[in-house]
C-alpha cells in the first residue's frame, strides 16, 4: 500500500441507470435501480478509489456492506455515488458511502474491504479447489 492511502480520501462516480441495473419483476413501467446493482456499483467505486492508492500486484475484496436503500431511481435517471475512506487498520479499510438521484438521497452506508496480494489469493483459491476436489 502507498502512503497516500489515508482517511478521509473520497471520490464521487456517476451512473446511469440502465436497464440492465433495474428490477423487472413489477413490469416496465417499474424498472427502478435494483438493490443488489447498487451494491455492486458501491463495491466498484469503493475499489476503484482503492487501486489508485494500493501497490501493483495488489487488490481489494469486500468483507461487510451496511447499506439503506432510501428512495428508488427510475431507470434512466442518474446516481451519484460518493465513497470516503473512514479508516484504515493494516490491509483492513472501512469505508461511507452515500448516493443521491437528480431528486433525492438514495442511500447511504459503510464498506468494509481487505487489501489483498493478487498472488496469493490465487494460491489459496486454487488451494481451496484441491481441497474440495479430494473431499
């Protein structure tokens, strides 16, 4: 990690809601952003802001999400989503996070991620198949 990976570093991302972000169970004239999209565009910003400031040959994965879903954004609207480093223990980064429509506050919540050396997870991922392989 560099040391500019410190608290209270932040970026905001702008998203469109398209249809492949929306729910489709309520029919068409429903289609607002669904729950689990959010979350994953939450994930990737949040990670998007981590690359920037980790070394080479070194990641981030996500180990606990808070999130409040507040108001729902209609598919075509635009999010914005602000992440913030909270804090940081070792490899361990907590991180807020709000959102907001062109109306409203969508959501808001915490991150948590792990830094992680790409390397390694490959061999314990790879380990972990053996594993499962010889059970």
């Amino acid at each position: 990690m560099r040391e500019s990976l410190k608290a209270g570093l932040t970026t905001t991302a702008r998203i469109t809601v398209d249809d492949s972000r929306t729910i489709g169970f309520m029919g068409d004239e429903v289609r607002v952003y669904a729950t689990p999209n959010l979350l994953y565009d939450v994930e990737m910003t949040c990670r998007d802001l981590l690359l920037e400031h980790i070394d080479e040959g070194q990641d981030s994965v996500g180990t606990h999400i808070d999130v409040s879903h507040l108001a729902a954004t209609p598919l075509g609207m635009w999010v914005e989503l602000t992440v913030t480093v909270e804090s940081i223990d070792g490899r361990a980064v907590k991180l807020e996070f709000n959102a907001r429509d062109a109306v409203e506050q969508i959501c808001h919540g915490k991150h948590s991620r792990f830094i992680v050396d790409i390397d390694k997870t490959i061999a314990r991922l790879k380990s972990k198949i053996e594993a499962a392989d010889s059970a």
